[in-house]
C-alpha cells in the first residue's frame, strides 16, 4: 500500500504582506500596515482588505493559525472589537 502524500506549501511565510509582521497589532497605525491599508480607511475597506487576505493567508489557504489570528486582531482593533 502507498503512503498518504504529504501537502506542500503548508505554513509557508515567505510571502509578503501579514506574514512578515511578527508583532501584535494593538495600534492603528499597525493594524493598517498589516492590512495594507492607508490612514483614514473606511468600515467597508478594512473588511475588504480583511476578507481578501484571509481568503490568502487563512490555514485551510496555504497560511498558518498564527496569521489568520493576527488578520482578525488587526480588524478588531479597526473597528472597535466589532465584525462587521
């Protein structure tokens, strides 16, 4: 009988964006670097940018745990603790 093959690309962070950023984002300014978004981002920009990243960067994608929780702090601390 044949081993299971093993999945490649798994937990890869070598891609640019929210990957690279090891820090939490507790300030804005931060939460809009690592959501790639400029000062002054509308609601309905933060969750664009949010929904297009974890559709990247989420496990189940290619991405880690660590990256999707990150991605969800950095929308929380945007919006004020409420997904929208």
């Amino acid at each position: 009988m044949r081993p299971a093959r093993r999945r490649r690309g798994r937990g890869r962070a070598e891609e640019a964006g929210p990957a690279q950023i090891q820090h939490r984002p507790h300030e804005p300014a931060a939460a809009l670097s690592i959501l790639g978004l400029a000062e002054g981002a509308t609601p309905a920009q933060i969750n664009a940018a949010y929904k297009r990243l974890i559709k990247k960067f989420h496990s189940d994608a290619g991405g880690t745990d660590g990256l999707a929780v990150l991605l969800n702090e950095a929308r929380a601390v945007l919006l004020g603790g409420k997904a929208a």
